[in-house]
C-alpha cells in the first residue's frame, strides 16, 4: 500500500488580539471547517493534540499543584524582583562553588520557563532556603517531606511536558510525526501509572 504526503499551504491567518492556545485552536478549527476539511479522523486527531499540549497549561489545576507553585514563584521572585538580593544571591551561590549563578525570573505568561525554574529551584533549593532564611522569609514548606514530594514530582511531569512541546514545535513538522509523539508520550505516562502503583517510580536525577 503506498502512502504519500502533501504539505499545502491553505490560508495565512493573521491574529490582531491575544494568541492563547484557545485562540490558535479556534482558528485553526475554523479553518478546517471553511475548507471542509472535517472528517473525523482529521477532528479526532487535531482535538487529541490540541489537548495534550495545553495539558501542559491546565497541568497546576488538573492535578491540583498549585499549592507547590505558589511558594516556589514567591521565593524566586522575591530573590529576583530585587536586584540586592540578587546579586547577593549570586556571591552567595558563588561561595558554595555551585554550578549556578542564580535564578530564572518565574512568569506564568512563558510556561515553558516554569520547567526550567521548577528543575533550578529543585537543585539549589538548600541553597534557596540558607539564603531566605537569613533575609526572616518564611521558607517553612522546604521542611515539609509531603511538599518537598509534590514539589518533586511538578519538576518531572513539567520537564515531560515541556519536552513534548518542544517536540511538537518547529518547522517542517507533519501530522503523523506529531501523532507519534503524541503516542509515545501517551505510552510514557502509562508507564508512569504503573511504576507509581507498584511504587518503584524512581525520579530522574
């Protein structure tokens, strides 16, 4: 059986106002209908990647963590919202000879940013505490077990995320490559599923 693939260019959309995930979908679904292209198969599949990268998005309210973001946004922030803190951070993280020289800034609008400060934070996070708890910063949750573990796995399942996004971008991308990324990434978190009930998850370092 042969099979071939076309690339065509059906219509530039331009977008005036916000460019939110919805925003594209809509769009983008809008599109499919104007040129009849709504088979099931094509909705089925466009709906089925749609939802996985804005997972990413709902990630914090679908699996409730956001309990972990919260304290984790206003320690960053307060160490790099002020620029004495900041440079004073950096001495700090610069006399314990570590490989980091600070912190990225935490915002909500960049979400791909949230996995790269999630995995920073949890690496210098003795670090972070020495440090807020010299300036009296309540830094509690960095001596509770149970968030220490939610924090924990918001670093991995971010990181996962983040990596299915970044494959789901670029140019050159066709629909069954990105469907096979979908797929794969659907087959890792069963994985996931099962190594949790047996409880030999083991996070990566």
């Amino acid at each position: 059986m042969e099979f071939n693939i076309f690339e065509e260019l059906l219509e530039i959309i331009p977008m005036f106002d916000t460019t939110t995930g919805e925003d594209v979908f809509v769009s983008v679904f809008e599109l499919l209908k104007k040129y009849d292209l709504q088979n099931e198969n094509v909705e089925h599949k466009f709906h089925r990647t749609h939802c996985i990268i804005h997972q990413e998005v709902l990630c914090t309210k679908v699996i409730n963590m956001a309990h972990v973001i919260r304290p984790v946004k206003q320690m960053v922030n307060f160490i790099r919202s002020r620029g004495m803190n900041q440079r004073q951070f950096s001495m700090f993280l610069n006399d314990l000879e570590s490989e980091y020289s600070g912190l990225p800034y935490f915002t909500e609008v960049r979400w791909l940013s949230c996995s790269t400060v999630l995995e920073r934070f949890w690496n210098l996070r003795d670090a972070i505490q020495i440090f807020l708890e010299s300036k009296e910063q309540d830094v509690s949750v960095l001596s509770d077990p149970m968030w220490l573990q939610d924090l924990s796995f918001m670093v991995d399942i971010t990181k996962h995320l983040s990596n299915l996004n970044l494959k789901l971008q670029g140019k050159n991308q066709i629909i069954t490559a990105i469907n096979d990324h979908v797929k794969a990434f659907k087959c890792k978190l069963d994985l996931f599923k099962t190594q949790f009930s047996l409880n030999f998850y083991v996070r990566p370092k």
